[in-house]
C-alpha cells in the first residue's frame, strides 16, 4: 500500500513550469469553451428571430431545449469520464460541439435550430469532466481552490459569449453575421479539441486512474443505499417530465397534440431500465456485503446532490428572472441597464467559487457548506424583501452578497465530490451537476406561478431544508482505498 502525498496547501497559480498548474488551466479553458458554446445563441437571440421570423414560441423553445438534455447528459458524461478518462471525453465534446455550432450556423429552419439546440445539452454536461480530471492533478489540501478555479473561470464562458458575440457578428456584418460568429465559436472549440487532446493526461506520471468495475450506475455500499440510490434518480425524471409538459401544445407549443403522454411513459421505461442497470452494478449487495475496505455511505452524495440543487440550481433561475426583476421593481430603468445590473449575479464566480474552494480547504468540507448554504438561504431571504421603494444601490449590493453565498456554496460542493470515492468521481459529478438542473427546472417552474418575492422566500427555505440535510454529511477525514487492476491496493489522501 501506499498513501498519495498531501503536498502543500498553496496553490501557485502562475507556475507555470508545474505541471499540474499547466493542467488547470488547459481543462479551466476547455469548460470556458463548452459554455461559450452552449450559450452562443442566446446573446444573438433578437438577431436569429428576425433573420429566420422565428415566432415567440420558437424562441422560447429553443431557449427551453438547450438546457433539456443536460440532466441525462451529465449522469452519461461522468460515466464515460470514469470509464474512458477525461482526456480522450473532453476531446471528443469539444469535437462533438465544433459540429453542433456549424450544423446551428448552416441551419434553415426552425426544426434544425431546434435539432441543434437540443443536442448541445451534452455540451453544457463538459463541466463534469474536469471535475475528475483536476481531482487526479491536486491532492486534497489544494483541490477545493483547483475545483473552484475550474468551475468560476469556466463558468465565465456565457458572460464571455454575451460580451463578444453580438460584436462579432456585427463584424462580420449583414444578414448571416450570427451564422459566421456561432460557426467561429464552433471552428476555436475544433482547434481546442486538438490542443487539448495533445497536451493533457489523465493522471500525474506515476499514478493510477482507477475505474469502476461495471458500469451503468454508481456501486453503493449497502442494500439501504441501494434504495436510497433508486429514490434520488427520482427527481431527474420528474424534472425532465416537466421539461416535456413546458414544450407541450398546451404551453410553449413545440410539442405536438397527444405525444406528452408517450414521451413521459417512455421515461418512465428509462428510469426501469436505469433502475435495473443499477441493479446488475449492484447485485451482490443481495447475497452480502462489500468488504468494508471499499465500503463508502451514499448519503454524502445525495447529501452533495442537494446542496447543487439549493446554489446552482437557484443561480440559473436567479440569472434568467433577475434582469426582468430590476426592470419591473425599479421605474426609469432601462433594459440595457437592467441587464447590466443583473450581470454582476454571475460576473461573481470569478471570484466566489475558488473562494468556496478555499475555505473548504482550509476551514474543513461540512462547515463551509453548511456556513455557505445558511448565508445563502438569509441572502434570497433578503432579496424577498426587496421592493421599488429600495435605494438602487442598496438592492445591487443585496443581490451581489447574495450571489457570494450562491456560487461559495458552488465551490464547496465540488471540494468534497472529489473526495467520495475516487473511481466513481466522474459519475459522483455527473449526478451533482444533474441536479443543479433539477433545481433550475424546479424553480423556474414555480417562478411561473410565483410572485418575485414569493419565489426568493421559496428558494430561502429549500435552502434553510439543504442546511439541515448538511449537517449529516460526513467530514472527509483520513484515506480511501482503491483496488488497481493488478490487484494492488492505494491509500488516497482526503484530508
């Protein structure tokens, strides 16, 4: 046996003569990338209504899909990244992308925008993989501030796209501008695949990248995790049968007359071919327990799960209402400075998840989270309260503060994913990020129902019910083991 090496807690960002820096940043720049992708039609919107006389049903569709498939695809992308490595899935969606955004630019009507839009839910699943890939690189002191450097960079991606792309096709001028800056979008995303794939490696030289035995869903240690399992893949498909009943004749109208009913039977069909998927994975768990050198609970999973669901889950929901909030609540606003001051919600992952990862770090895993998701709940607690009558500036610091605790809490949650079980780490991701869109299906749902200060009490209590769920989880403390394929047993540092 032997145990990985802790190493120094510092992060040195600029080294760049260390290879696990140089990492980080090629993988930072590829989700950058997957977002700026999957978000490159939305600051063009206006301009592709009035070139292709897309209806407002149409725009809100193709808003709708490409945020449809991304709660399957992160639970597939983080169970190809385990069984594949991160390298050689990353290149391969950054290849896969470079396709979706020319298909999107030469598209002629609404139903191969709608074809593409669909489809770039995968992309929007890139930011899975490198949860894996920098949990390989950094050792436990050091990989909440590495996670939280991944995640708040890369997330910069759609802010990027919305601050360049109109400009761009304003560049290239005339009626099909939007078609040539999506398609430019499309052609650094090909040549990034080829640099990405040429300079990165799964793991330090030396090491092991573990993998799962089976795949088809996460091995769990007991017959009650085995259920508890079951009973968390729940709400996915709930959220993508709403999703379903959004797109229905009766609503945004994508859909057609009578195929809500199929579509969700045929979820339905799915969960019970997952649910025997996990089965198969799990089977011996009916004839006898796992030595308890492997042993590991589900709840810090499920636990993780729903702190993504309570931060950023609300952050989308926050970021799609909170421009139509300032217009509606404050008179003489403009929509461009309306818009602008909501962009400082997301302008503060720059700073607040490495944050979040920092303090995990250093102050321990379960406290910050649970520090974090309490300010989180007093932050959208106070954003309830808001009303016209608010000075101006006062209401933007409200919002921003709140947005701290938000993408904080962000960052804390990807401190401890790594951690759980180092083979399943890529499929640990892919669940936490699913349900951060759960949490987006969730609460943009009810907004629909909801008055604003309604809808920000709604996301104060769940997460008041996420802290209470914290307070189980377990600190990281000690080693865990994994078996190589020769046999072997590693010890692996977790805190």
């Amino acid at each position: 046996m032997k145990a990985e090496n802790a190493g120094s807690s510092r992060v040195q960002i600029l080294n760049f003569g260390d290879p696990k820096i140089i990492t980080l940043h090629l993988t930072w720049f590829a989700f950058f990338l997957t977002f700026v992708v999957w978000f490159n039609h939305a600051p063009l919107m206006a301009v592709i209504r009035e070139s292709m006389q897309l209806s407002e049903s149409q725009v809100r569709a193709l808003l709708t899909l490409n945020v449809a498939l991304a709660i399957p695809a992160r639970v597939v992308i983080g169970s190809l990244v385990d069984r594949l490595g991160p390298r050689r899935v990353y290149t391969g969606l950054l290849l896969v992308s470079s396709l979706l955004c020319f298909g999107f630019a030469v598209a002629d009507g609404f139903t191969a925008l709608a074809m593409m839009r669909a489809l770039m839910g995968f992309v929007g699943a890139g930011f899975v993989i490198g949860i894996r890939l920098v949990g390989e690189w950094f050792p436990a002191r050091q990989v909440g501030l590495a996670e939280g450097i991944y995640g708040g960079w890369g997330n910069f991606g759609s802010a990027a796209a919305a601050m360049t792309l109109p400009t761009l096709a304003l560049w290239f001028g005339g009626d099909d501008g939007w078609r040539y800056a999506v398609a430019a979008t499309g052609a650094i995303s090909l040549v990034y695949a080829l640099i990405f794939g040429y300079f990165v490696r799964d793991t330090p030289k030396g090491s092991t990248y573990f993998k799962p035995k089976r795949s088809g869903g996460l091995e769990v240690s007991s017959l009650r995790d085995f259920w508890f399992y079951l009973g968390m893949n729940v709400p996915m498909y709930l959220a993508l049968a709403v999703l379903a009943w959004r797109l229905s004749a009766g609503q945004i109208g994508l859909l057609p007359e009578g195929v809500l009913l199929p579509i969700w039977l045929g979820l339905a069909a799915v969960f019970a071919f997952q649910a025997h998927q996990i089965y198969l994975v799990n089977h011996e768990l009916f004839q006898g327990k796992k030595p308890e050198l492997l042993t590991y609970r589900f709840k810090q999973v499920a636990v993780l799960d729903l702190a993504y669901l309570a931060s950023f889950g609300s952050e989308l929901a926050v970021v799609s209402m909170l421009p139509l909030f300032f217009l509606e609540t404050f008179e003489g606003l403009s929509p461009v400075s309306a818009g602008l001051l909501a962009s400082g919600f997301a302008f503060m992952n720059l700073v607040a998840r490495p944050s979040g990862g920092w303090m995990s770090d250093r102050f321990g895993r379960r406290n910050t989270l649970a520090v974090l998701i309490l300010g989180l709940a007093l932050g959208y607690a106070v954003l309830g309260q808001i009303t016209g009558s608010w000075p101006l500036v006062l209401a933007v610091c409200a919002t921003m503060a709140c947005s701290f605790f938000v993408q904080a809490g962000e960052g804390a949650v990807f401190a401890v994913v790594p951690l759980v079980q180092r083979r399943m780490t890529g499929q640990i991701a892919g669940m936490t990020g699913a349900y951060g869109n759960v949490g987006a299906v969730l609460f943009l749902t009810a907004l629909s129902f909801l008055d604003y200060s309604t809808f920000f009490v709604l996301m104060s209590a769940t997460a008041v019910l996420t802290f209470g769920a914290i307070l189980f989880l377990d600190e990281p403390e000690g080693h865990v083991a994994e078996v190589g394929e020769d046999g072997s047993v590693q010890l692996i540092e977790v805190s």
